[in-house]
C-alpha cells in the first residue's frame, strides 16, 4: 500500500463511511490507543439488525476479532518486530514458516478491521455513478458483479474471505477470494476496496448452515459503496 493510501486511510477515511463513530485505519489508531489495540466499531453493535445481529457481533468483534489483537501483542514481545504497524507486520510475516502464528493473527486482525468497515447500516443498492461505471467496465453490470462475489463466496472451501479489489496492473475490478487469514495487503499487485467474511463465525448464529444467504443479505444491504470508492480513488 503507498503512502498516500496510508495518509489518506488515517485522515479522511471517517468521512467516508456513513454512520462511522470511530473510524479504523491502519495507520492511525488514536492518541488515547496503543498502535494495536483494538479498534472501535464504525457503528453500533445493533446497527446492522437485522442482517447481523447484535449478538453475532459480539461474539465476531468482542471474541474472535479482539482475540487476534490478544494474541498478536502476546507474541510481539519475543518477536523482534514490536513498533511495527500492522500492516508492517503482515507484510513483514507473509510466507514465513517461522511467522506463522505472528501472520495469522496479524492478518486477521487487519482482515476484520477491514470488513467492519466495508459494511454499513446504509449501505446496500447501488453505487456511485463513476464506480458504478467502472462495474459495468469490469463484469458487465452491478448484477453481473453480485452473481461472482457469491460465487466466490460460496466457491470458498471452508474459512476465508471474498474481495472485490482492483488489479494494479490492469487498473480494473476483480473479485478474489483468500482462505483463512491470507489478505491480499500481504503482496503488492492488489488493492482491497471491500470485503466479505466468509468464516463460519461471521454468520452461524444468524444463517447457520446458510452462507449463501449472509452474503446475499450483505451484499443487497449492507455493502458500503462509500468505503469501496473512498479506496478506489487513493489506490
């Protein structure tokens, strides 16, 4: 990610998520905060019932997203990375046999600061007239764009993620899935501009066994058009 993007993400990103309180970067987390703690929420715990419950988003933020940031301060110390950003430390820990842990958990805890953040209570329907164009130029249409996002999400064996991003080298939308805690901020050749959870956490206490519908609800709903162009326009 340049650094303009970083810039951009921790100074002007809360102005684009609509119903944000607190915005996440992953850069600049906050004068009161240490450089990983865990992030605020963009919005209420109950602002996006009833596509996602309150409950499902306390287990997902208040366990599964706060024990990846528990644990990763947990490994830092030994680490010889402590100081780095967490972007840093994906990056820094990619493909590394010996860094798994420190990868998995650092990744994780980006992936879902970054997911919280492409969803919103307003979100959902169409997007911008410029983005909107870009889709067309892509995949055909917003429609075409639905059918592979859910495709993907439902092509994902077991955990991981479905990203729409843009290729670098073409300057065009793609949509990528990733399993587990890979992100695609760990190589340089694709920008994420939203992303849906796809592990069985992100869903089971409101969909269970029925991922297909999460992502559908997700993406008719809850997308945030916002968070994706704000991306689009600093990539």
């Amino acid at each position: 990610m340049s650094t303009n993007r970083r810039r951009f993400l921790s100074t002007s990103i809360s102005a684009a998520i609509v119903g944000s309180t607190t915005a996440w970067t992953s850069a600049s987390w906050g004068a009161d905060a240490p450089p990983l703690a865990l992030p605020k929420l963009p919005w209420e715990a109950n602002a996006l019932d009833p596509i996602i419950s309150s409950n499902t988003v306390g287990f997902h933020y208040g366990k599964h997203h706060r024990g990846y940031f528990d644990n990763l301060n947990r490994l830092l110390p030994a680490s010889g990375l402590t100081g780095l950003s967490l972007e840093a430390l994906v990056k820094a820990t990619a493909d590394r046999a010996d860094r798994v842990a420190l990868f998995n958990n650092a990744a994780q805890a980006w992936n879902h600061s970054f997911y919280w953040n492409s969803l919103s209570p307003q979100g959902g329907g169409k997007p911008g007239a410029e983005l909107g164009t870009r889709i067309d130029a892509a995949f055909g249409s917003l429609d075409e764009l639905r059918k592979t996002v859910l495709a993907n999400s439902a092509a994902q064996f077991g955990s991981g993620w479905v990203w729409l991003a843009l290729d670098k080298a073409s300057n065009k939308l793609i949509v990528v899935k990733t399993g587990n805690a890979d992100t695609p901020i760990a190589g340089e050749s694709v920008v994420p501009l939203a992303v849906i959870d796809v592990w069985e956490h992100a869903y089971y206490l409101d969909y269970q066994n029925r991922r297909a519908d999460y992502a559908s609800a997700l993406f008719d709903k809850l997308l945030n058009w916002r968070f994706v162009e704000a991306n689009l326009t600093t990539a």
